[in-house]
C-alpha cells in the first residue's frame, strides 16, 4: 500500500490500513515514546495511546508536509500529556558546575554508539530528557519546549543546559568520556 492507500484506509475505519499504519511506523514511533520515558512498558502504553490518536484524527491530516512527522507529533504530544501529569521538572536538581568538553571528550562522543548514547540520556531525570529531547533532538526552540511544557523560556534553557551538564557527568562516570 502507498501511504496515500493507507491514509485513506484509516480515514475509512479499514483495519487492514490501520495494520499497515502501525507495521510502517510503529518501530520509529516506539523509539520517540522510548526517549521521553525509560521504562519499556510505560513507552508501549503511549505507543497504543498515540496509535488511538492518530487513528481518531488522521481525518485531520492535510497533507502538508511529512506525514510521519505529523505522526511524530503525535506521539511526542502523547508522551507529553503523560509526563505533565507527572511534573517531571519537580525533580530537577540543582547543578552549579558547567562542562565543557575538550576535543578529547568530543572525540569520544563522536565515537560513542548510539546506544551508548540512549542509554545515558535514558539516565536523567525526566524533567531533562524531556527538555532535551524536545530541544536537542526534535528541534524545537525554547520558545515551542516552554509553551508545550508549560514553563516560561528561562526554564527550558537552564533545564536544557542543566540536562547537558548531567549527561556529561553520567557519560563520565561511565569512562565514556
């Protein structure tokens, strides 16, 4: 099936559309609710929500722009709404040393594999791997991150910057830098 077939096929209620939806995108859409939550279980819960979601409004979609990143918009507000029922910036800390990488740290990030990498931001705090997975890996600014998370931008910038002084200390204590 062409997307288009599988749009239209969920716009109808088509069960083997809708199947054909989740076989092509679930896998991608598992790993955007895997960086916002690090347990397994939780991350295939917003993966079924979102799937409800998206099945509810894809009559919404009107073809500007990619549809896998209208879906990853989806998924990312999923993930979202559970984490502000939470409050995860609540348990931010307070970290007054700021890193800076040499080019040998660089080097080593660089050389990391992502996996490595997951693993490690899968270790902070929800508050900043929210924040810096809405920064540092969608791309939005700290104007989109503070008005989808509520906070004013100030936040999201020091939560971002302290996110990344918490993944150098986590990367560090793990020799990978």
């Amino acid at each position: 099936m062409t997307e288009q077939e599988i749009i239209e096929g969920c716009r109808k209620g088509n069960t083997s559309a809708r199947r054909e939806l989740y076989e092509r995108y679930g896998g991608t859409m598992y790993g955007v609710c895997r960086r916002y939550v690090n347990d397994p279980a939780t991350a295939e819960d917003l993966l079924h929500d979102g799937f409800i979601t998206l099945y509810t409004k894809i009559g919404e979609f009107r073809g500007e722009g990619s549809f896998e990143g209208w879906c990853r918009r989806i998924f990312v507000n999923t993930a979202l709404e559970y984490l502000r029922k939470r409050n995860p910036l609540s348990e931010s800390e307070q970290i007054e040393t700021m890193y800076s990488l040499s080019d040998r740290q660089v080097s080593a990030v660089e050389k990391m594999s992502a996996d490595e990498l997951l693993a490690c931001i899968g270790e902070l705090p929800e508050g900043y791997r929210t924040i810096l997975n809405l920064y540092a890996v969608e791309g939005y600014s700290h104007k989109e991150v503070a008005e989808m998370m509520g906070i004013s931008e100030n936040t999201s910038r020091s939560q971002y910057s302290r996110a990344r002084v918490k993944l150098m200390e986590i990367m560090k204590n793990k020799n990978l830098i």
